[in-house]
C-alpha cells in the first residue's frame, strides 16, 4: 500500500533556504515514507514525538536539518510540517 505524502505550505517555503544535501536527503525520505510508511527507524535519530508525529535527522552537521511529519492513518496520508535546521523545529 503506498502513503500519500505531501509538503505542508510552511515546510515548502523552508525548502527554499535548505542545502543541496538535506534537500535530496528530504526527497529520499518522502520516498521511502511513500513506499514503507511513517514509521522509518532506519533513519538517523528517529524519533516518535506523540502518537501521530515523527521526526528524524537529513543532515548532520552544523546545522543539522531535520524533518518533522505528521500521519493521517484513517486517510494513509502523511504530511511533512517542518523541514529545516534542528534549532527551529516544532518538537
């Protein structure tokens, strides 16, 4: 079965300002959210914030890049809210 997985407005725009690196690597993990779902702990620091809400690191470093999503299981859709640097993430 294949997630729907979708950009929040916010995080499209956080795009914008991300490094070539973190960018591919956020497209890599849509991808794999989109194939294998939410739940990747084979991701680095991954991490269950609350019952619906994961997120995980793209880019180690200074700064470190980090993805936060948000799964709609009765939909199977997920939706990343936050892509952007570690010091502003919504956790």
């Amino acid at each position: 079965m294949a997630w729907r997985v979708t950009l929040h407005r916010k995080a499209e725009k956080q795009t914008r300002n991300m490094p070539k690196a973190a960018l591919a690597a956020l497209f890599e993990l849509m991808n794999s959210i989109r194939q294998f779902g939410p739940t990747r702990g084979d991701w680095p620091n991954y991490g269950k914030l609350s019952e619906n809400k994961y997120h995980c690191h793209l880019k180690k470093g200074n700064p470190t890049y980090v993805a936060v999503w948000i799964e709609d299981k009765q939909h199977v859709t997920v939706e990343v809210i936050y892509a952007g640097t570690h010091e502003k993430a919504p956790y």
